[in-house]
C-alpha cells in the first residue's frame, strides 16, 4: 500500500509538479525552484574530472548531461533511456530542496502516445530514487506521472478567449511536428510529421560538405549563431515551405486560427504567413500549457 507521508516531508509540506519537455534537441525544465533548459546530449564515457561537467549518478553510474556526448539517433523517445536525463531536469526544477516530492508532467509527439507506458514506467520504478546530482545527494519520490501529446499541451498556454475560436496549433522541433486542431475547445484532430531543425541542418551539412567541410548536424545551429557558416534567406524559406507543403495532407491551417510554436518555428518566424500567429513564447509554450494541465488535474501546488 502506498505511504502517503512519503510524499509530505519537503520543504511546503506539498506535492510538487515538475513538468519535463524531453526534446531531442534541448531538455527543457520547470518546477517550483527553476525553469530553463539544457542540451539533450548524453555520455557514459569516464571522466577524468567529473566536477567539470553536469552529471547524474544512478545505482553507481554516472551520465554526463550537454556539455559533450551525442544526441540520440532514436527517433521514437519511448525508445530511449530518458530516466538519467528527466531525473536531472527534476533536480534542476527543484534545485532549492535535497528532498523532492513531486508528480510529473511529461510530452510526447502524437503518434508515439500509445507508447506512453515506456515513459510512465521506469519513473515509478522505484520510490524513492536515491541519486547524486551533480555530486550531491539527492531523493526524489515520484507520486504521480502524467504524458501529454506535444503541441495539445500549448493549447492549454492559450488565453480563454483564444481556446474558444476554431484553432490549430502547429508544434515544430528538431524531428517531428505535431499539429492539433480543436473546434470550440474540443480536440478534433491530431497528426504527427517526421521533419524538423534537424532536417534543415542536415542539408546545410550536405551543401557544406561540397566546399569541403567536415561538419556533425548537432553543431550546424551553433556555427550558424556564430557566422561560421552562411544561410541564404532562400535556404530558410524554401526549407519553412517544405514544412507548409508537409502539413497540407493533415490540415488546411487556413480553416483555423492557426498558432506556430515550437524552436523550430521560432528560427522561420519570418515566413510564418500572415494569417497565422506565433505564440507568445514558442520555446516554452509547451511546458508552460503542460504546467496549466498539470494544474487542472492535480491541483496547484508549486505557489
């Protein structure tokens, strides 16, 4: 039988929430004691000098988070070991208490919800976790686990009057894009598209190659920032175009009061047609709707 003071022995006496977005580009955070992100690149690899890095430890291992490593190949997030990285991201939420006590709120793209156990299960495999973040110990108890579908949760960062007007929003990330429209505040359909900023780094890499370059995808976003590699405007609009002419067999957005979210759509902000909008925080929207969910379902708990 569950020990319900298990779960009352933190700092405000409280079930916390801690809302994880597990993107395949950055790992995105938010709970009662910060909200922020970091790279989805992981190691296992030894370190001469762990204190350098951010890190996990778990059962004696330990997984290097951001600073170096690779990102996941996987496609499919439920086939991923995301427990090392979403119990960092809960420890970097709640970074004000040693003793966390907390349900969580996670995301997957649409087509990968029925999945959703892959996720839900290794975090209520044990009560609690006994782990050192970043050298320090730290004990998490995970009451309750939560998977929202990506893009659903942004409607929920919608104001009340936006909610009631016929409304799609599409989500872009680093592989996938996930599109939900809604009549009236009720879900009427959803879809999943496998394209995304990954997608669009991986063609730069392919023109860079052909002067001779010798670039990985996961650094093109990073040299692009720092002016070592040129993008044309054309390369960036007719790369937005592929993303319209990849939603068009799901979804007329001009049928609705269309909303872009996600990194992705905040890189092509400027090609996003007119009648269309971007919301007020694209990078976060997802996190932000999926705290409000959270809210409606358990009650709010991190003021």
């Amino acid at each position: 039988m569950e020990n319900k003071n298990l779960y009352t022995n933190n700092n405000n006496g409280a079930v916390r929430i801690t809302v994880v977005d597990a993107g395949n580009y950055n790992m995105k955070y938010m709970g009662k004691g910060d909200m922020g992100f970091f790279s989805s690149k992981v190691s296992t690899d030894e370190q001469a000098y762990n204190d350098a890095y951010d890190r996990i430890e778990m059962d004696g291992k330990i997984t290097y988070m951001g600073q170096f490593g690779e990102l996941s190949r996987e496609y499919s997030k439920v086939d991923r070991n995301l427990l090392p990285q979403i119990l960092f991201a809960t420890c970097k939420a709640n970074k004000d208490v040693t003793t966390i006590n907390t349900n969580i709120t996670t995301m997957l793209p649409i087509l990968q919800m029925p999945n959703k156990s892959k996720i839900i299960e290794p975090l209520k495999s044990q009560n609690p976790f006994k782990i050192k973040f970043n050298g320090k110990d730290r004990t998490i108890f995970i009451k309750e686990v939560a998977v929202l579908p990506e893009s659903f949760a942004s409607f929920y960062d919608l104001t009340p009057e936006q909610q009631k007007e016929d409304v799609c929003i599409v989500d872009c990330g680093s592989r996938t894009i996930n599109v939900c429209t809604f009549i009236k505040g009720k879900l009427e359909k959803t879809a999943t598209v496998k394209l995304g900023s990954l997608d669009f780094y991986k063609k730069i890499k392919s023109i860079e190659a052909s002067k001779g370059k010798d670039y990985v995808e996961e650094d093109i976003e990073r040299l692009i920032k720092n002016g070592k590699i040129s993008v044309t405007d054309k390369q960036y609009r007719d790369f937005f175009n592929e993303i319209l002419n990849s939603i068009k067999a799901d979804v007329n957005i001009d049928n609705y009061q269309t909303y872009w979210t996600g990194g992705t759509s905040k890189m092509f902000e400027k090609y996003i047609p007119n009648n269309c909008k971007l919301m007020n925080d694209p990078l976060f929207s997802n996190l932000n709707g999926a705290l409000k969910a959270s809210e409606l379902k358990w009650g709010k708990v991190n003021d």
